[in-house]
C-alpha cells in the first residue's frame, strides 16, 4: 500500500472531479505521483493536511468514530477580533454540537493561540469529524472564521509542508498511524513513493479515474 499527504489550499473540493468544473484535490497531486483515494474531506474552503492512500482498511479506522475515536484532528482556525484567552466565546466551542439528523458530537479541545492586528488564532482537537463541524461550533459561539487549516490527523503533522505541495509518508509515520487507529490489527505492506528528481522528469503514469 502507498500513502502520501496535501498541503489543500482553499478553493478547491475533497473529489476527484467536479461536475461544476471547480478545482478538486487532484489537480494539486504531481503527476509521478499514484492516484490513490482520499481520506475523508476538507470544505472547499478550508486548507491544511490531507492523507491519501490505498490501504482501505486504515482509512475507514480513521474515518468511523467507533474505530477511530482516539485519533484526533488538530485545527487552527483564525477568527475575526481579538479574543482574551478567557473570552467566554473559546470556552463555548469545546461544548458538544447537535446535528439535526441527531448525532452529537465529542467536546473538543480548544488552546489560545496569538494575537494578530484585528483577528486571533485559535486551536481546535477534534475527535470525530461532522460536516463542517468547527464552523458550526464558530458560529454557535459567534465568533467569523476566517481562516481554518488542519494541522495534524493522529501523530500525522502537516509540519512545514508547503501549500499545494505533497510529499510520500515514511513507514515510520505510516505505522505511527496503526499505533492509534488499527494497534491490534494486521498491517498492511508499505510500498514507498519514488519522489526523485529521477521520478518527477519522467512520463507521467496513466490518470485515468476508476
């Protein structure tokens, strides 16, 4: 099995092609690169880490919150004003969000982080992942988001991974990722990604979608 993560910038959707003829994911994977599927999405208009891999069975523990409930997703959401780090606002977005369909979510975590000239940095720990789920809570606690990036999945860390750029995952990392969604379960073969200057001159595999 392969892997390797995107730094997604805002502005394009979690698909392999859009029928409205917007930028998806795919158009910001190199071509020496294998077309292997997402895992899980980012709103069209949220940044930061996304994995992708072929190893189907790693991908739904990190997706199912009954599998994948210690697996967590950092955030760092920037919001309009700046915030005291007691403001009341931070403190009312680790309180769990009800769905209409029923479900509710785990409390998250949250930690102030800096100050800019008219905005705050905040950091949002999620355990489960709903549908735009930290613009809800934003908007709940009245608070404009305006920008929100996903820094880290599991021990999985975006770091200095420049934006729109992508890079293979090591072995080390992808076993780290077993450590906390699969630790009991068989492992699948990890299978390197060539990203040479050998790799990125040659011809560019077939990209056709499935």
């Amino acid at each position: 099995m392969q892997y390797f993560v995107l730094n997604k910038p805002a502005g394009c959707i979690s698909a392999r092609r859009d029928f409205a003829d917007r930028p998806t994911l795919y158009d910001h994977i190199p071509t020496h690169f294998p077309a292997l599927p997402h895992v899980g999405r980012l709103d069209y208009a949220t940044e930061g880490l996304m994995l992708f891999t072929d190893d189907g069975k790693l991908a739904q523990a990190l997706l199912n919150p009954n599998v994948g409930e210690t697996v967590e997703k950092v955030y760092r959401v920037k919001v309009r004003d700046r915030l005291d780090p007691g403001d009341h606002r931070i403190k009312l977005l680790e309180r769990p969000l009800r769905f209409r369909s029923g479900p509710v979510t785990n409390p998250a975590r949250t930690r102030f982080l800096e100050l800019r000239t008219r905005a705050t940095w905040i950091e949002v720990v999620l355990t489960d992942g709903r549908n735009r789920q930290i613009r809800r809570l934003c908007e709940r606690s009245g608070l404009q988001v305006l920008k929100l990036r996903r820094v880290q999945i599991g021990p999985l860390a975006l770091g200095d991974l420049k934006l729109r750029w992508c890079r293979p995952l090591t072995a080390e990392e992808v076993s780290s990722l077993y450590d906390v969604a699969l630790p009991e379960g068989p492992r699948a073969e990890f299978l390197p990604i060539d990203d040479s200057a050998v790799a990125r001159a040659s011809r560019p595999p077939d990209r056709s979608v499935d």
